[in-house]
C-alpha cells in the first residue's frame, strides 16, 4: 500500500508542479491557457472519483478498479509527454487524465480498507499516507532534474511510467489479500 501511494502520488506531484511550465515549454500556450488546463485536470479528477464511486460500489475487485484506471491515466499521460498532439489536444487529453485517474480512487481506498487487518486500521492508514507525503516530497526533486534540464516531455513520460508502476503495486496488494483472506 505504502508503494502505490507513492509512485501514484509522484505523478500528480508532477502535474501538479510542473504541467503548467511543461505545456508553456512544449507548446508556447498561455500561462492562462496552462493553468486553465491544471485546473481543469483537477476539476476531471473530481468528476472521476464521483463516478468512481458508483463503480467502486458495484464491483468487487477494487484492485483491479485502480489498475485500469491508473493504467488509463498513463497512456494518456504518455501521449501528452510525446509531444505529436497539438496544443488544445494536449490540453484536453491532460483534462481527460484526472477523470480517468480520479475513477480509481474510491477503489483505491476500497483496496486499502480490504488490505488492512483488523485492529491494524490506524497503523495501515499511517504507513499508506507517509507514502503519499513521501511521493509529495520526492517528486520535485526527481523530476526537477528533467525540468532544469529542458527535458519536458520526458518529464511527462517519466511520471506515466512511474503511474504505470503504481498499476503493479495495486495489483500486488490486491494478490496479497486474496491470499490472506483465502
């Protein structure tokens, strides 16, 4: 749990601190334009776990929930850091990455609650979210190096990649509770 937390929490991180000046860089768009595009990830992200929510009701794998849409999130990520889409495509399918990673969320907590012992909720809870300041914490400084270094793209196709590994810690902590509760 505390792995998923971090590698998915490194990714916003980078979006979060670093689209803006990515699309200004990689496209010559607005700072207007870039932070109406931050802010319309977020807004996508929020729209996405309300509907994730409903998902998260209904289906029983929550493991397997987070995967696909955190892998979702990746590929369109990725796309947004190869640079052939324009700019307004660029903008819009970054949009569409916090809706497809915000679906996952309810099941990502669902994942956690099926993880967790009983009597283990708080120390479970304490070691998940450390992950989470962690990946908060160490994100900058890893993919700032990309950013001093001009290296844009790279930087959004290092945060897919480390999204995409956040799908094998899901999915290993969803192996490891089947396992356990068998």
């Amino acid at each position: 749990c505390f792995g998923f937390f971090l590698l998915s929490t490194m990714t916003l991180a980078v979006v979060q601190s670093f689209s803006v000046s990515i699309l200004k860089a990689m496209h010559g768009i607005s700072f207007e334009a870039a932070t109406l595009t931050l802010t319309a990830y977020m807004l996508s992200g929020a729209v996405g776990m309300f509907i994730g929510g409903f998902i998260a009701a209904k289906v029983a794998n929550s493991d397997r929930v987070v995967a696909m849409a955190m892998a979702a999130g990746a590929l369109l990520l990725a796309l947004c850091g190869i640079g052939v889409l324009g700019a307004t495509a660029t903008m819009v399918v970054l949009s569409i990455t916090g809706f497809a990673v915000g679906i996952g969320g309810p099941s990502r907590d669902m994942m956690i609650k099926k993880a967790t012992p009983k009597g283990a909720t708080g120390r479970v809870y304490g070691l998940v979210y450390s992950g989470l300041d962690t990946g908060f914490a160490i994100s900058p400084v890893v993919f700032g190096v990309f950013m001093d270094h001009g290296w844009y793209g790279a930087t959004l196709l290092g945060a897919a990649l480390v999204l995409l590994l956040s799908v094998i810690a899901a999915l290993g902590v969803g192996q490891r509770t089947t396992r356990a509760s068998a």
